[in-house]
C-alpha cells in the first residue's frame, strides 16, 4: 500500500488505540472488548448511535437479531457483482451464529457471536484460474452492531490486530504478512461516504497458489454497520487489479445499506444535496479518487474480528474454511 501523507496519521492512530484499548482490555466483555457501551448509571447502552453520512430513520434500524440478519441478506452481494465470471466457493455463507476472532497465537478461530453484535455474514467468491492467472478468492462481509460505538471499537482493534500480529494465519497452508492499515475519518483524504474507513494491504501465500500474491482488505463503518470486502491474490494478479476488482462491490452494498435504513423523503419535498464523494483519496482504497455515488476473510468471519469474549465464552473449532479474511 502507498502510504504518502497517511503514514503520520496511521502511525496517531495506532499509537491512540493502543492508549484507549490498554484502558479497556481489564474489565470489559474479554480481551481487547470494552463492556458494551455502558451508561453512566452503569447499564448496558444498547440504542444505535447516529451517523453523519446518512439520514437513518431510527424505526428502519434493526433491533433485534432476526431484523438484523434480514437487513444483512439483502446487503450481501452475488457473484455477478464481482464481474463475469465470478462464482460462489464453497462454503458459501458462514454460520450466522458465528465469526471468527484473532488468538493471542496471530491464529484465526471461529467463536460464537458476542452479545454486542446482532449480525454478522460473510460471503465467500473465487475467480477460477484462467489466461495465465490463479484463481482470485474474494469475501464480502456486513456486521451489525448493537451502537455505533462498538462498530467503532471493531475498528479499533484493526489497528492492534495489526500492530500486534503482522503476520495471521487464516488456517493451515495460508498465511498473510506485511500487514498495514490506513485510517481515514469521515472528511479525511476525501472520505465523504463513511463515518470511517479502513484499508489494509499485504502479501498472501497459500500452498496450494503459492506466493507471496498481494492482498487486500477494505472496510467501511456506517454507524453501527460495518462493511468490508477483501481479495487474496494468486500468480498474474496485481495490488491495483485487486483495489480495482473490489471497489464496485464494495460501493454496491454502501449504497444497499443507505436504501435499507435512510430516512424516507416526503412526496413532493426536494432531497438534500450530497454531502461529499463516496470514495477516500488515499491511495490504497478500493473506491476510486473522482466522486462516485453511492477481517476477509475466512469462513464464518465477520466484517472484522474481535478478540471479545463470545456468547458461550469458549472459543469453536474453526470452519471449514477457516479463519477471518
């Protein structure tokens, strides 16, 4: 990833969630979980938190876990939407009960969903191998939060889970290294279509594609809703073949997700003016740098994992497929 101007700002980011999340690791759900959004009359906070880049209707926002993992199923994008060709890998969908989460070990394992999330899916895609290049395995995946705070410390934790672990291993035989994140805030590097952004880049090797290949990760926050695709790459695949590859897909379910939850206007009234592009300027997003409109995973893995203590507590043997990305 070309960092340019965003290396000063990843390195603050970084270097704050290690400052907010050492504060918060003692005493929360589990490690690396601050305790869900608490009052300051010490009660659970669990109504969602607003957004400023859509107009949500707060009785179009789920509540509970069936009307989330609704919303989800009509966000989650097919395989057209990655281009011709593109087809479902087996598994397709992950546990809906399940995501995965990253060990003290840099391991990826499957664990219950934590009580703070209502929902969370993740789809699995592959491009076969064809015209000189390996096959192309692609994830898409939608979270939701109980509040936008606690999308918000998923988010966090990206950049300790990178910090701490440049080097995961989404299962046997497949290994990501060099990680790097770059944070972009709503109004940052031309971010005007999420609260926040978060892209990632590094190598993938796998055993049965080789490497290293690049890889690439992209998640967007929206309120309590976090999206994100991701693309592992095999031999002929470039770093902005991947970006490009992903940024359409990605820049759908946005557009999906503002349709399921926005504010309705009323006949006859005149709509409000864009509030800015839908793409960061940063050179490592998916979304392209001109105005548009509107962790990957392994299976069962969510948006992004956390390391949260999980509704049964006990970590699950991990899915078929694997770990988060």
């Amino acid at each position: 990833m070309e960092l340019g101007g965003s290396a000063a700002r990843l390195g603050c980011a970084v270097a704050m969630c290690g400052l907010v999340l050492a504060g918060c690791t003692s005493g929360g759900d589990g490690p690396g979980r601050p305790a869900a959004s608490a009052k300051s009359d010490g009660t659970a906070g669990t109504s969602p938190s607003p957004t400023a880049v859509v107009d949500a209707d707060p009785a179009r926002l789920p509540r509970t876990r069936d009307q989330a993992a609704a919303l989800v199923r009509g966000i989650m994008p097919g395989p057209s939407a990655f281009g011709s060709g593109t087809v479902r890998r087996e598994p397709y969908e992950s546990d809906p009960r399940r995501w995965a989460v990253l060990g003290d070990s840099c391991v990826w394992e499957q664990r219950a969903l934590p009580d703070d999330v209502l929902a969370s899916l993740t789809r699995h895609y592959e491009i076969p191998a064809r015209g000189g290049r390996g096959p192309l395995r692609l994830s898409a995946v939608v979270t939701v939060h109980r509040s936008a705070e606690q999308a918000d410390w998923e988010n966090a934790e990206v950049l300790e889970e990178m910090m701490r672990c440049p080097s995961q291993l989404l299962r046997p035989g497949e290994v990501l290294r060099d990680l790097t994140d770059v944070p972009n805030a709503l109004g940052d590097s031309g971010n005007g279509f999420a609260d926040d952004v978060l892209a990632e880049s590094g190598t993938y090797t796998g055993d049965d594609v080789g490497g290293p290949h690049p890889y690439v990760w992209e998640q967007t926050r929206i309120g309590q809703f976090t999206l994100a695709v991701s693309a592992r790459g095999a031999k002929g695949w470039t770093r902005r073949g991947l970006l490009d590859l992903l940024r359409e897909p990605h820049a759908t379910m946005r557009g999906s997700l503002r349709g399921a939850i926005e504010r309705r206007t009323p006949t006859g009234s005149v709509p409000a003016p864009a509030t800015g592009t839908d793409v960061p300027k940063t050179t490592g997003s998916t979304a392209p740098e001109a105005a548009g409109t509107v962790r990957l995973e392994a299976t069962g893995a969510t948006g992004r994992a956390t390391t949260g203590t999980t509704a049964s507590g006990e970590a699950g043997p991990a899915a078929p497929e694997g770990g988060h990305r």
